[in-house]
C-alpha cells in the first residue's frame, strides 16, 4: 500500500489544522528508537510533542 499520497491528501484536507510529516527511518534511527518504530509505514500522534498514539497501518490494510 503506498501512503505518500493518502498523506499529502490528509494534509490539504487538515491544513491550518494538523501538521503531517515524513521521516526516514534509516536516517533517523534515534528518532525511531524514541517513538518505538519498529515497522513501517507507521503512523504516530502527537500532542506538545507528547505520543499519544501509534498506529501501525499493515493492522488497518491486512
């Protein structure tokens, strides 16, 4: 499943709203590590940089 333009269609639709972003992973492993990615695509919440919740998306498309 490809989630880029699911993303940049949510971003249009939230703007002003809701901040979305993109990271790589293998660029970025602290970051992963912080957030406990351990798949991907992953989606994660967050509120004043505050998780509040981590969706994994192969649970939504399997």
């Amino acid at each position: 499943m490809i989630i880029g333009p699911v993303i940049e269609k949510l971003k249009i639709k939230f703007k002003g709203e809701i901040k979305f972003g993109k990271v790589n992973i293998d660029d970025n492993q602290e970051l992963a590590k912080k957030f406990k990615i351990l798949s991907i695509p992953n989606f994660i919440l967050l509120k004043k940089e505050n998780l509040k919740s981590n969706l994994l998306v192969n649970n939504f498309i399997n």
